[in-house]
C-alpha cells in the first residue's frame, strides 16, 4: 500500500507540475495576445492617421485649387478691364 501510495503522490505532484506549466503557458499566450492586441490597436491608429491625413490634404489641395481658380478669375478680369 506504501508504494501504491507513492506512485499515487508521485503521480499527483507530477500533474501538479504540469497544471502550473500549462497555466504558465497559457498565461504567456495571453499576454502575448494582449500585445498584439495593443500592436493592432496602434497600427488602427497609424492608419487612422494616414486616413486623416490624406483627407486634410485633399482638403487642402482643393482649397487652393480653389484659391488659385479666384486668383486666375481676378487675373483674367483685370486683363479685360
């Protein structure tokens, strides 16, 4: 009964042991996905940003499209006048 008991703790602590390692890993891949997480969320702000960007400068382009269009209107009345 001594051994069977032995075997049994021995089996026991070895599940332990492995339960504690899983449970590490897992709380590894967790982290890790946390990370990535925080990665995508910074990548979804880069990309908002580029977004942002590209519109503003659209904006900006046709504001001054649109400054110059008045500016070659002024030119062109003062040449008729």
């Amino acid at each position: 009964m001594a051994v069977v008991a032995a075997v049994v703790g021995a089996v026991l602590a070895f599940g332990a042991v492995i339960a504690a390692v899983m449970g590490a890993v897992i709380g590894a891949v967790m982290a890790f996905g946390a990370v990535i997480r925080a990665v995508m969320a910074f990548g979804a702000v880069i990309v908002f940003g580029a977004v942002l960007g590209a519109v503003i400068g659209a904006v900006i382009g046709v504001i001054k499209v649109l400054s110059s269009l008045k500016k070659g209107e002024r030119l062109a009345l003062n040449v008729r006048k």
